[in-house]
C-alpha cells in the first residue's frame, strides 16, 4: 500500500495597506462596470457600447490582478522568506494564469 502525502500549498497574503486600497478601489470600479453592462444589456443598447464596457471591465480586473500578484512578490522578495522560491513560483503561475 502506498501512503500519499499531499504537497502544503504555498501562498502569500499581501500585507502593503496601500496597494490593498487601491486592488480593492479598482475592483469596486469593475463592479461597478459590470452593473453598466447588466442594464445596457436590459435596455437593449448597441453592441459595440456594450463590448466598449466590457472591455473596461476585462481591463480592470486584469490591472487589479497583476497589482496583486506584482505587489505579493515584491514583498515575497523583500522579506527574505524562507520559501520565497516556492511562493515566487505560485506567484508566477497566477500571473501566467491571466496571460
């Protein structure tokens, strides 16, 4: 019989309040965006209005992303950690993720 450990999942959590403020402001904007798109897509508005929206919305969330991920790493790197290496690459699969 074979015994099968599963691998402890690396992660981060950011600490930097300012980057935080501004991941979350960002996002809320997406929110907001998106409720946009709900009711011009009720009120029947022209395609490329609404592809116009979307598109801001799809921007917002990436900017927030990457934010994310670029300011989890800078800290990853700061700090020293011992596990940089492994939350260095985490960090990079997320960023890949949105590629």
């Amino acid at each position: 019989m074979w015994l099968t450990v599963a691998a402890k999942k690396v992660s981060h959590v950011l600490s930097d309040e300012v980057q935080l403020v501004a991941i979350a402001k960002r996002v809320k904007r997406a929110q907001g965006q998106l409720g946009a798109v709900v009711r011009m897509l009720e009120e029947g508005r022209n395609c490329d209005e609404i592809v116009i929206q979307m598109s801001a919305v799809s921007k917002a969330v990436n900017t927030a992303a990457f934010t994310l991920i670029s300011a989890s790493l800078k800290e990853c790197l700061v700090e020293g950690k011992n596990n940089q290496e492994q939350v260095t690459a985490q960090l990079q699969k997320l960023f890949l993720s949105l590629a």
